[in-house]
C-alpha cells in the first residue's frame, strides 16, 4: 500500500508535464543526468495517474538504480510486481526495503500484502501487529484496513469487522476506513451496527456524501427501501456526480418494483460515465418488466458484447425471443446461458421448456432430468419431466417419478392431477380416481392439468362426479 503524496509535490500539472517530458528525453538519448528524489516521485506518479503502468514500472527502476539507498523506490518496484502477482520478487525487494528502512510504514504493509496473498495469514497479522507499535493514528488506521482484509481471506469473518470497526473509530475522516467498514459490515451483514455507525459520522459531518451513501447501503441491506432511497438521495443532494448512489437509488427502486423509475436512474449512472454489462442488463430487465421488448432485447444484446460470458443476459435474451415466438432462436441463446453455468437448474429447465416447443420431447426430458436432479426442492421440475414421459409415453417411468415426488411434495396437487392421468393410461382407475380425487381437495382449479393430458375424460360420469362432489365440499 503505497501513498499517493500528490498533495505534497513541488510541482504544477505544467511543471510535471514538462519534469515528464524531461525525464524521457534523458532515457530517448541515454543522458546521464541525475534526478532529485522527490522528480523521480513526480514522475512515476503521474504515469500511475495516467495508468502508464509499464512506464511506471520502469520509471521505478530507473529511481532505484539513481538512488540505490532509497526504500521508497524499491518498495515501488516491489508495488508493481504485486499488483502484476509476482509475490517472490516483490517479497524480495521488499526485504531490502526494509533492511534500509525497517520502519518504512508502506513497505511493512505491502510485505503483510503479500503474504495475505500467499495464504501465511497469521505471519502477515504479525507483521501488522508489530508495524503498529511505531505507527501514528492514520497508520494504525491504515494497519486495520490491512488486517481486516487479511482476516477476510483468512475465512474469519466477525474478526474482519471487528479490524474495520478499530480503522474507523481512530480516523473517521478516513474514506478507505468508511469503504472498508461499509463492505465487510455488508459481507457479514451487520446492516443495524452500520445504521448506528453511519448516523455518528454523518452527526459529526452532515455533508459527508459516503456517510449518507452507506447508511443507504445498510438500509437496503435491511430491506428497508424507501429509507435507503432518502440516504441515497442525500448523498446524491452533496455529490451530484457521486454514481455509486445514483445506481443504488435505481436498485432501490427496481426492489420496490418501479421499473420506470429504476431505469431512470440507471440511465443517469449510464450519463455519469459509468457503463459496464450489469447495469446495461439491469436496464434491460427493466424494459422487459415494462413490456418494452424490443429495448429489452437491445439491452441484453449490449450487455453480452461487453461480456460474451454473461449467463443470465443470453437466458434473458431467450425469454425475449420466447415472447416472440422465436424458439428456435431461444433454444440457442438459452443453450449459450446453460454452457456459461451447466448446472444453473433454471437454465436446464428453461433449455427444457424451449426444446419442448421445438418439438424435441427426448432432449425436453433429459433437461427436465437434470434440472431435478440440480435441484430437487423445486416441484414444478418434477411436474415437467413428468408430463414430456407422459408425452413420450413412457408411463412406468413417469408413475415412479410422481410416486417419489408426490412423497417430497404430498400437498402438490399438479403432480397427484399428472399421477391421476398416468395411472388411468395404465388401465387402473379406480387407483386414478382416488389420485384425482386428492388433487380437487388440494385445489381442484388445477383439473385442467389432467383433462388437458386426458381430454377425452371430461364428459366421463366418473370423472365429473369427482368434480361435483369437490364443489359441493368446497362450497
């Protein structure tokens, strides 16, 4: 964790512009020409800011070879070669960091950094544990920041909030500490400790716009949507330009169930300049709940240039097309979404559900299977397999799947309704009618499901004499 110290340059953006351009011609023509310690800051500086990182980088190697003495600049070097996960040279250079400087703040942080990164979570706590002893209350706070993300990786959840809590109250100005402390108290849902922490922060600086956007953050993770919106507005009302609270004000609002609404702060997240395949898809969910599917389907499109591997966007592309009767077309966006998680249920079952009106029962039946099989609790998975048997005419098959789902699920009357349909086809009926006669108890509107299977059934005095009977109890 190295720290940006633009603040403290001698320079203008000017002056480091022509520092910059100084420095490359020297390197262009091989000058030997000597530059201060804080210049070659300067400049490895403003190409970070730039996101020149190779330029950076070398910048850096070039600071370390002028000023072999200098902590600073190997423990730059050692940043870049993190950043790019090259941990054992970066250790490295960072072991000599410190044996130049042994209390150098930024090199003992990033030595923590990396072996949180190698997984040795407690030596990289103990690091931290003894860079505190020398360090002043914004570094304390900054250690904090460090061992509650160690804590984190380390699958130590509570003590990572607690480490975010300790960074927050020894420097409540600091925006890493908030940012910090809002995601870990989000990751382990302590959204009520947050209201009250929010709230004496935003007592001490009303104007603080993340102060306001986090107790957003822990009001939507309560649900409590309208209250989350007012933070949000707030935050918005003080940093106009503040996106993360005008995409969660739409998400507020799309919980809520006010598309249009939603959308409307998606599209101004859109304006602000942040543009990415999630918000494009969240506004095409929109749309689609408005009805718009020409729109809905645009949004799906975008969202999948911007990421070919954005499952949900092809599934929901497939119910666009399934609305226009475009199966076929479906079918294969749908198949896209299935490849992308071969185990997601909804997609086998979706997959399933297309293919059957593409006419293709066997491959129907096979989806169905393991859409159950991915996930047993959901009954309408068993209900489907068990109709495209019945379509197939595979009976045995279909009466043993009902059997055991009609045990898992007893007070499901579409499947006693399909068990009904398939016993009869099997020349047992009185076993039928007592099948039937359980399913018009349960809910005797679905009998539709099994004259729908048995057509030629509803004028049958058996079969109506059930129904009557039902409405009479009913009644």
């Amino acid at each position: 964790m190295i720290k940006d110290n633009s603040d403290d340059r001698p320079y203008s953006q000017q002056e480091a512009l022509e520092l910059v351009k100084q420095y490359e011609n020297v390197r262009k023509n091989n000058q030997n020409y000597f530059f201060e310690h804080e210049s070659l800051e300067d400049i490895i500086d403003f190409y970070e800011e730039n996101s020149e990182w190779d330029k950076a980088y070398d910048a850096a190697n070039f600071a370390a070879e002028q000023h072999p003495g200098s902590a600073t600049f190997l423990a730059k070097k050692a940043q870049f070669l993190f950043e790019q996960k090259q941990f054992a040279p970066a250790l490295a250079l960072i072991e000599k960091a410190l044996l130049l400087s042994p209390t150098d703040m930024d090199a003992l942080v990033l030595q923590a950094d990396i072996y949180n990164q190698l997984g040795e979570y407690a030596r990289a706590l103990q690091i931290l544990k003894s860079a505190r002893l020398f360090a002043d209350r914004e570094d304390k706070s900054d250690i904090y920041i460090v061992a509650s993300d160690i804590y984190e990786s380390w699958g130590k959840p509570e003590k990572a909030y607690a480490c975010a809590q300790k960074a927050l109250r020894l420097c409540p100005e600091s925006e890493m500490a908030q940012i910090r402390y809002d995601y870990i108290a989000i990751e382990t849902g302590h959204f009520k400790e947050s209201i009250q922490t929010q709230k004496k922060l935003i007592g001490a600086n009303p104007y603080s716009h993340l102060a306001w956007y986090h107790l957003g953050n822990a009001w939507f993770g309560l649900e409590r949507y309208r209250k989350a919106i007012d933070a949000y507005e707030y935050a918005i009302a003080i940093n106009e330009t503040f996106t993360p609270a005008h995409r969660d004000l739409g998400e507020s609002w799309f919980e809520l169930g006010n598309y249009a609404r939603a959308k409307q702060y998606y599209l101004e997240t859109e304006k602000l300049g942040e543009t990415d395949d999630e918000l494009v898809y969240s506004i095409g969910l929109c749309d689609l709940y408005l009805d718009k599917l020409a729109d809905a389907e645009h949004c799906f499109r975008r969202a999948i240039e911007l990421n070919p591997a954005h499952a949900d966007a092809y599934y929901q592309l497939s119910e666009c097309l399934k609305l226009k009767h475009e199966y076929a077309e479906a079918l294969k966006n749908c198949k896209v979404a299935l490849h992308c998680e071969p185990k997601n249920d909804t997609y086998l079952y979706a997959v399933g559900e297309l293919s059957c009106y593409n006419d293709d029962f066997e491959a129907a039946l096979l989806y169905y299977l393991e859409a159950v099989h991915a996930n047993k609790e959901e009954p309408a998975y068993w209900s489907k397999a068990a109709a495209v048997y019945f379509q197939l005419g595979q009976y045995n098959e279909g009466e043993e799947m009902l059997e055991m789902a009609i045990s898992k699920f007893p007070h499901r009357a579409d499947l006693c309704y399909l068990l009904a349909a398939f016993i009869y086809e099997r020349g047992k009926k009185q076993s039928a009618y007592l099948y039937l006669s359980r399913g018009l108890q349960i809910d005797k509107e679905g009998i539709y499901l099994f004259l729908n299977l048995m057509p030629h059934l509803a004028s049958d005095p058996n079969v109506q004499l059930l129904i009557d009977l039902s409405n009479l109890t009913n009644n």
